[in-house]
C-alpha cells in the first residue's frame, strides 16, 4: 500500500451545495492558520529511518522475543481540520491499536472515513515494518494545496503503547512546496497502557490518559526504559525525510537507501554512545551475627545488580558489606 489513495469526492452538486451552506470548501485553514497558494499537487517520498541501537539506548535494550524493532508506517495527506494524533489529546479507538499491537485496519478505516466527511483526508499511504531498530522504509504519497498538512505513526516494538512519528507537518510554505524537510523523531506514549518497559504486560490505563512525549527524566522512574537521568534530552531514535519528487508519475526514483539487502541499512554516521550507570537493588536484611561465645562477631547484607553499566557509565557499587555485632546465640 505504498502508493497513496485518494478518498472518494463528492458530487458536484453536493459540493457545491456545501460551498454554499458553509461558505468555505473543505480543507481551509482554520483560525490563523496561512492558506497555501501553490500548484494543487505535489508528489512526495517519505523515508523513515530507525536509529534505535544498543549504543543509543543502551538500557533493557530489546535482543529477543522480540527484538528491537519497528512497525509499518501508516499516514495521511489532509487539511487542517483533521487529527491523526496529537500530544496532550485523547487517541481514537484505531490508533490505540496501532500504538498497541500495531493492527492497522482500524486506523485506515478512520482515515478512510474523515476523507469521506468533506474530504478532510486526502490520501492514505504506508511504508513496509524495519525488523530491526536501525533500518530504512520508504513510501510515495500526494499532497494538494487544501490538503498540504502530513502525520504519520509508527510503533516501537516491542513497547506497551509507544510510537514516534510527526504531528500535521505543513509541506507548503505560502505559495511554494517545500522541497526537503528533516525531522528528527522521539518516543510517545500514547497513554492507553500503563506499561514501564519494553517488554511489560499489558495493563490498560483507567481511565485513558493523553498522548505525551517520553523523555530522559520522564516518567521519572527508575523502571522506566527511557530512564536516562544523567541526560538532558534522548538522542534521536528515529529521522523522517520528506522530498518533493517530480511531478511526472514516470519519475519516481527507487526508495533512497533501499539496496539488495531489503530495508536493512548502514548508517553513515556513528550512533551516539548514551551512558548508562549501573543499577543495583536494596540492601537485603542484615544476616544472622556469627561468631564465638565471648568475642565479636560479624553480620552481612547483599544487593544484586539490576541493569550492569555500559558506555562508560557509573560503575557498580559494592554488593556485598559487613559490619560488627555481637553473638546473639553461643554455645
């Protein structure tokens, strides 16, 4: 499904009946918001490209059942009274399972139906899963200068209900397309399970809370896979390319990056080495004081390593010590 799907138009007379009623045609901007004045179309390619590494993330790095990887892409082309998603709001119903179990159907058909409702959805794509959580997807859609605005998800897998992806990214800059946009990508928690780590059990979030960035810091849990305290901010775990491609259909070049090997790529650049200090429990409960009848004794306590440090991280701190007592029980 790479290639995009226009929703089905309106009749004639039904649209020019809704001109008339409403005073607008679909897709203006709202509020504020500037009008885009360019060409009606414009083709684009859109590559997404993991940088989820060991290096970069060091911490619960996912190595099986499964490992590190990442979902289809799934998105639209629409105009400005359309939502995929939004930080600080409630998802829909599709796109929970989306950020969930990456099932698909539900989301495209929500899609599907607000570019039915006036039109507000211009054309749907999607861009094959990256089995692991370095690699490249592409795909090709169409923008129109009523639908200029671009969102899409994609899944971290594996995660309780977290994804990354952009939020109606406006591809036209007043009466010109933008020719390239970069965006550098963080994780979200979509805010529909309570998971703490890569790998946790589901359980739901009652009641559903709203989308919300995750950071170094936060949630501030120790638990917590993104916990990386001695941060300020997470390294980029993923990068979008936008690239407006000519207008002719027979020009499309093959997906940038994409060679024999599948969407399996090298990155050029070195990942960046985040640290990660070790992490130790509690102190067990103080032993049993040993020793003979009449002299001083010693008792001892333990603590295990949680997560053992990497990258040059805080080394582990002693896991064993003892300390004097005196006998309780002597023979």
């Amino acid at each position: 499904m790479g290639t995009p799907s226009p929703a089905t138009p309106w009749g004639g007379a039904l649209w020019a009946l809704l001109l008339a009623t409403f005073g607008c045609s679909a897709g203006q901007p709202l509020g504020g918001e500037s009008m885009c004045t360019a060409q009606p179309l414009a083709k684009y390619s859109i590559t997404f490209t993991g940088k989820w590494s060991q290096a970069s993330f060091p911490k619960q790095y996912p190595m099986f059942r499964p490992p590190a990887q990442w979902s289809s892409l799934l998105g639209a082309a629409h105009s400005p009274d359309y939502s995929l998603w939004r930080k600080g709001q409630y998802v829909s119903n599709g796109l929970r399972d989306f950020a969930e179990r990456s099932e698909a159907w539900a989301l495209m058909r929500e899609m599907e139906a607000a570019g039915e409702r006036l039109q507000s959805v211009y054309g749907v794509f999607s861009a094959p899963a990256v089995p692991s959580g370095t690699g490249q997807t592409s795909a090709e859609f169409e923008a129109h200068s009523r639908h200029s605005l671009v969102s899409f998800v994609v899944r971290i897998v594996p995660s309780p209900d977290w994804f990354v992806g952009v939020d109606s990214l406006d591809l036209c800059d007043g009466g010109r397309w933008r020719e390239q946009v970069v965006v550098d990508l963080h994780p979200y928690d979509a805010g529909t399970d309570s998971g703490f780590t890569f790998s946790s059990p589901k359980f739901a979030t009652v009641p559903q809370d709203t989308v919300t960035e995750i950071t170094a810091s936060s949630p501030s849990h120790p638990a917590n896979s993104f916990y990386y305290p001695r941060l300020k901010s997470l390294p980029p775990i993923a990068t979008v390319t936008l690239a407006r491609l000519p207008h002719s259909p027979r020009a499309f070049p093959p997906a940038p990056g994409l060679g024999v090997g599948g969407n399996e790529v090298a990155d050029s650049l070195p990942a960046p080495e985040t640290p990660l200090d070790c992490e130790v429990s509690l102190w067990s409960s103080w032993g049993l004081c040993a020793g003979p009848c009449g002299r001083p004794g010693a008792k001892s306590r333990t603590r295990y390593v949680h997560a053992r440090p990497a990258n040059h991280g805080a080394p582990c701190p002693v896991l064993e010590e003892e300390a004097p007592c005196v006998p309780d029980n002597c023979v």
